[in-house]
C-alpha cells in the first residue's frame, strides 16, 4: 500500500487508495477507469474496474514481491499519460 500511496501522491487522477488484505481499489477523479484496466491488461496485468471511475486489484494469495513490483511500475506507467 506504500507505494501505492506514492503513486497517489504523484498522479493528481488518483483520488483515493484503500484496501482490505489483498483487495485494493484505487478510486480516481475521471472516467478513465476503463480504459486504464485495458492499458494494464495490454501490459499482462489483469485488474477489474468497478463503475468509470475505480480499478479494482485482487492479486492471488501466491501473488510475489516481485509480481507486486511488476504490476506497482506498470500502473506508473500507465497513469503518466494522466
């Protein structure tokens, strides 16, 4: 959750962070949520949205550091054209 708050921070689409165990949303203050999970899915990561305006992560309990990283750098990636 740390570095998502980062993102947070970093990214002004990013409206709020909030999670429970593994399940993540990221609320954002556009429409984009759609068309986000689509970039992320090009990319290899599935993530879901809920509505326009929130994606939605729910990695597998084997989920790893390293795939967690992955999908982190990924979404900066995908939010700088934001």
């Amino acid at each position: 959750m740390k570095r998502l708050s980062e993102l947070a921070e970093k990214y002004s689409i990013i409206q709020d962070v909030r999670g429970k165990g593994l399940m993540i949303g990221i609320q954002l203050s556009t429409d984009a949520a759609v068309e986000i999970r689509n970039k992320c899915f090009d990319k290899g990561y599935l993530v879901g949205s809920v509505g326009k305006n929130i994606i939605r992560m729910l990695p597998p309990l084997i989920v790893t550091e390293q795939d967690i990283d992955g999908m982190i750098d990924t979404l900066d990636s995908v939010f700088q054209a934001y």
